[in-house]
C-alpha cells in the first residue's frame, strides 16, 4: 500500500515509515472538513495541534510561537526526555473537537510545546532512527527468550534523538522484565521504557489484511475498541465458528458491531425463538431466522422427515394464538404461504438462439432438370442422366451375345449426349 503522494506502490509499502505528507501510507488520516471555513473576526486559532507519530500513536502539543501549521507539516517537539519528530495530523477548530472526544481532561496548560519546523539535518536523524527499529526488535526477542520471559515483542519506536526506545510487547500475565531491561540499556545504550499492550492494539499498530480483503479497520480508521461477545453473531443468525469470526488479533472482529443494532431492531417484529409451536403431528422447535426474508424456519420434533417449514412471523402469531387458547391446528404446513416458482425457459436461458437455427443448411436442395440438347456434365448429377432408348441399336465391340446392356464407356467426356445413339 504505497502512499498517495510517494507514487512507489510496491506490495510492501513505501517504507517511509510516516514521513511523507499523506500520513503514511494512510495510517488514521483525518480529513480536515473545517480547513476551508474562515474563523469569525477577532477570534484567535486554536494553539492545540494533534501530531501523529509511529503507527497510531498520536498527542496533543501547544503551538505557542503561534507557528503556521497545516496537516503534513515535520515538527520537532518536546520529548520525555530530549526531543521528538512528529507529523502534524489535525490543526484549528478540528483540533479543539478531538481534543474533546479524545481526551476531555486534557490541561493545555499541561501540554508539551513545539520547538520548531524540522528541518532537514532532523528529519535525516529521524530516518536513521527508523532504520534501527527493525534490527532492536530482533535483538530484544533473543533477549527475552534467553531469560525465558513469556512475552512477545511485537513493535519499537525509536526517539528522534536516539536517546530513548519504547519496546511494545503482548504477554498473559505479568511480566518480571527488570533484569530484560538492564540487558536492553547496556546492548543498545540507550534509555528503554517497556509498555505493555493488547492484541487488538498490536494488530492496530503492526496492520494488515482482513478476510474481507481490505486493510484492517484498527489500523485504518477504527481509534476505539468496543467489546464484542459471542451474543452479537447470535443475532445476526452467522455460525460460531470460531475461526469465522475471530480476526488477525485472535478475538472476535470488531466488524460484528457494525450491523448489530439493524438486526436488533429487525429482530423486534419476530416473536421469540424458544416457544414452541404445538400441533396435532407433534410439537415444531424454532431452528433459524432469515432476517430479510422475514422468515422462521421450524421443524418437528424428533421428525425430521418433514424438512424444514417457513413461517411468516405473523403466522407463527396465529398458531401461538390458537395453542394459548388450547387449540392445536392439524398440521403447520396449511399455515404456510404458497410461494409461486416460475420455471425458466431452458430454450433461450442466456439469450442464444434456437438449438435447430443450423437445421435448414444441411438440407439438399434440389436440383433442375438438365436443359434439352444440355450434357449431364453441365447439370453436375448422374441421376440426371437420360436413359437411352437400346432398341434397334448396335452392339458395341466386344461385346458377347449374353451382354445385352448398353456399354458404359470408361471415360465420362465418351459419353453420349441425350436422344444420341452409339454406333
């Protein structure tokens, strides 16, 4: 997934690892839908900026130089301790709304403030940071499998100044990593700050290709987990198959919330699926819903030779109805909607033509007769070729007194014309 401005493409990404301005490789952009509406007069800018750095991480920094920023600007800012590179992601009044659904008690009082634009002797250290990400990650797990830590490093951001490095990793339990982290500081000399995080947060931060054939939502546009239960597939009427419905985190997709509260309120108009239906060849237990089709599926008990009956929601009514006041009908069958099947039209299914439309080409035509004086050659048929009167005729050389058949000669062009006779 190349990024929109690179033009590279290539299966693996650009490899800029976020520095170019479209907001790498489009790792939760922000569309700015207030940048072209002006500010009423004598109101000053919003000073809270939303940088993005690594993956998904993102913080709220205080221009206070009152700087001209815009999305995709390299700014250096405050680190913990030092200094970092990060790119500014939201500006303005769209900056003041995230700060609110984000983080609703935030101080700007608090924040960390902007140095300044990098410029280019900060943005080629910040590169060489990012290139020793890779190779740390590596020499961290054999670290941590030395001391046989169950943990799993997963991710590692380098400070723009080379002095700090956060290790992400996954672990079940907790983790005594103190002597892991004396081992990283005096490999790496560096300052090591471990955080620990979750495996949806991994497949946020490492991204990925869902069973959906797109890029994974977490890592995308999704900034907030909700939790998701089994319950919700039950709704929806899908398989709990496990690995259906799990995604590339190992836990249930986040995809399953999308649609749930359409089918929580299509599931109003059903009645309830584990009342049984009573009837005089036995009782039905409810199998399945069809939510679009607005159909119940039920069978009999015990009896299965009767397949599967679909029952409006409405009749399914009427037979609870009945069974409340003590009736039973005879058979549930009778409270089933005729459903009228037209028959396609196996002769022209996709719009060819008649099976018979060559039929006509393989039949002889007939030919005419020859002309009067005309040679049978001419004609082009031997069955057109006049029989010639034998009486009173010669003999032909050769030929024995038994032979009383005219001669055929060998050679069609001694044949005679019509009404000739042979010498």
């Amino acid at each position: 997934m190349g990024c929109t401005n690179c033009g590279v493409g290539t299966p693996n990404g650009c490899k800029n690892n976020g520095t170019c301005s479209s907001g790498g490789c489009n790792k939760l952009e922000v569309y700015d839908w207030l940048a072209n509406v002006a500010l009423p007069s004598g109101q000053a800018p919003y000073d809270i900026v939303e940088i993005r750095f690594k993956n998904s991480r993102k913080e709220f920094y205080r221009n206070t130089k009152n700087t001209a920023l815009q999305a995709g600007d390299v700014l250096v800012v405050e680190g913990s301790p030092g200094i970092d590179v990060g790119v500014v992601s939201v500006v303005g009044e769209l900056a003041r709304i995230q700060v609110k659904k984000k983080s609703p008690g935030f101080k700007p009082v608090e924040a960390k403030k902007i140095k300044r634009i990098a410029g280019q002797e900060d943005i080629d250290k910040w590169i060489s940071a990012r290139a020793l990400e890779k190779e740390v990650m590596y020499k961290s797990r054999i670290l941590a499998v030395n001391l046989g830590l169950q943990m799993k490093i997963s991710d590692v951001e380098y400070q723009a100044d080379l002095t700090k490095a956060t290790f992400f990793y996954t672990a079940e339990g907790r983790v005594d990593f103190r002597q892991l982290i004396r081992d990283m500081a005096n490999e790496f000399k560096i300052r090591v700050e471990m955080r620990q995080i979750g495996s949806r947060q991994e497949a946020s931060r490492l991204g990925g290709i869902g069973s959906c054939g797109r890029e994974l939502c977490c890592s995308t546009w999704l900034t907030d987990f909700r939790s998701v239960s089994t319950s919700a597939a039950r709704y929806q009427q899908l398989s709990l198959n496990p690995q259906k419905l799990a995604g590339q985190c190992g836990k249930l997709k986040c995809c399953l919330n999308y649609e749930l509260d359409m089918y929580l309120d299509a599931m109003k108009a059903f009645p309830k699926g584990e009342l049984k239906l009573r009837t005089e060849k036995g009782t039905a237990v409810h199998i399945k819903t069809d939510v679009f089709k607005q159909e119940m599926w039920y069978a009999y008990e015990g009896d299965f030779s009767s397949g599967l009956l679909p029952l409006k929601p409405e009749r399914v009514r009427d037979v609870l109805r009945m069974n409340k006041e003590g009736e039973k009908p005879a058979d549930l069958k009778g409270f089933m909607e005729a459903v009228e099947v037209d028959e396609p039209d196996y002769t022209n299914v996709v719009g060819q033509d008649s099976l018979s439309r060559f039929e006509h080409t393989f039949k002889k035509k007939k030919k005419k007769p020859a002309k009067k004086g005309g040679s049978p050659q001419a004609s082009g048929n031997r069955n057109n070729k006049p029989k010639s009167n034998n009486k009173g005729e010669e003999k032909p050389k050769g030929a024995g007194p038994e032979n009383t058949r005219k001669h055929k000669p060998n050679n069609r062009r001694n044949r005679p014309k019509n009404n000739e006779k042979t010498d």
